[in-house]
C-alpha cells in the first residue's frame, strides 16, 4: 500500500515524533508507515485520517502489487 | 527534512522502555542473586525438599521476566508488538529446533554436555539477534 503521509505530515510543519505522539505510536510506526514498510491497521489509518483531516482514500491507496478486488486473480 | 524529523522517540516510548528496562533489570538481578548466592547461603542436603525448593527459587524472577515481557508487549504500538511477536516465534522455533537436534543426536549415540543450557541460551541468542534485524529492517 501507498501513502502520502510524509508529505502531509511535512506540509503541516510536524516532525516525525510530534505525528507519533499526537497518534500515540512510536517514531518507528510513523517511519515505517511513511516509507511503505508497515501498513497500518484500520483504527491507526481512521486516526491517521482524523489527525491530517483528510478521508483515508486520500491518504492510502493501493500499490501496483496490492490485490485486486477479485481477490488476487488477475 | 531537518533531524528532528528522522531522529528521537515519543516521550511515551522512553517510559515504555525505561519501565521495561527497570522491570527486566531488576529480573535479571533476583535471577543472579537467587542462582549463584542462596545455594552459598543455604547449604542444603541432596535431594532433600529444601534442596528443591533452593533448586526452584529462581525461578521466581524469571517469572517475573515474562512478566515483564508481557506487559511491555502490552504496552508498545502495534508494529512494535509484531516485530516481538515475530522474533519470538523465530526463538521459539530456534529453541525447538535445538531441542529436537539435541535428540536425534542422542539416537545416534552422541552425546551433549548439558543439552537444557544450549536450548535456552540458542533460543535466546536468536531472539535477541532476531529482535535487532526485524526492527532495523521495518526502519531502514
């Protein structure tokens, strides 16, 4: 999964452990979701989206690898 | 991006980890004390019930390790938990690997000198290593 957490984050002047600390996770959580390594569980996104007021599609979305809703036949 | 922005923790993670590191501390402590210095303390006859129970006290703080270990499990962010979660299934599976090694060496006529100690210290040492390459890997 893709995101543009970095870049919302950076845009609203926070540092990486301010965003960890308002979402109640460590800087490494907040790391590893801005560098595609760790896809968040649904209540960490619903908070992600509440934190940057943004809806979640417009902070997720899909990768090129990610399944397709057929679930995974392509 | 300045430092602030890759570098530093949560003041919720420091005391996470200092609470963590107090409580495995002080485990690790009453293990010491218990394992080397009560059998000096207490001398006592072999095999008898008070042998025993000098044997088992130790015990005690290392539960108090897992314990420990559980509640900080607890405590740490979900991608932190997944990580402890992994690197202890890999020393549990390292643990019982060893194990089942030490038996089939027995079958075939060789035999370990102390075969407990190799399964606890293998299955620590790769969950400790573990634990540094599962966390450097989701942060690289």
């Amino acid at each position: 999964m893709k995101n543009d957490v970095r870049a919302l984050r950076t845009e609203r002047g926070w540092t990486q452990v301010q965003f960890a600390e308002a979402l109640g996770v460590s800087r490494q959580t907040v790391n590893a979701l801005e560098t595609g390594r760790y896809d968040p569980s649904l209540p960490l996104a619903f908070r992600v989206s509440a934190l940057l007021s943004r809806p979640i599609e417009e902070i997720f979305f899909p990768g090129e690898h990610d399944a397709p809703p057929s679930g995974g036949r392509r | 991006m300045n430092e602030h922005t890759t570098r530093g923790s949560t003041p919720q993670e420091r005391r996470a980890s200092r609470r963590y590191m107090w409580e495995i501390a002080a485990g690790a402590v009453g293990f010491l004390v218990t394992f080397l210095f009560l059998p000096e303390l207490f001398p006592t006859e072999p095999g008898s019930p008070a042998a025993v129970a000098v044997a088992l006290v130790p015990l005690v703080p290392v539960v108090w390790i897992v314990i420990a270990l559980i509640r900080h499990v607890r405590r740490v962010d979900e991608l932190q938990r997944g990580l402890i979660v992994l690197s202890l299934a890999i020393g549990f599976g390292a643990a019982m690997l060893i194990s089942l090694a030490v038996v089939f060496l027995s079958t075939a006529g060789v035999v370990v000198p102390q075969p407990e100690w190799w399964v606890f210290i293998g299955g620590m040492a790769v969950w400790g290593v573990t634990v540094g390459v599962v966390s450097f890997r989701a942060t690289r």
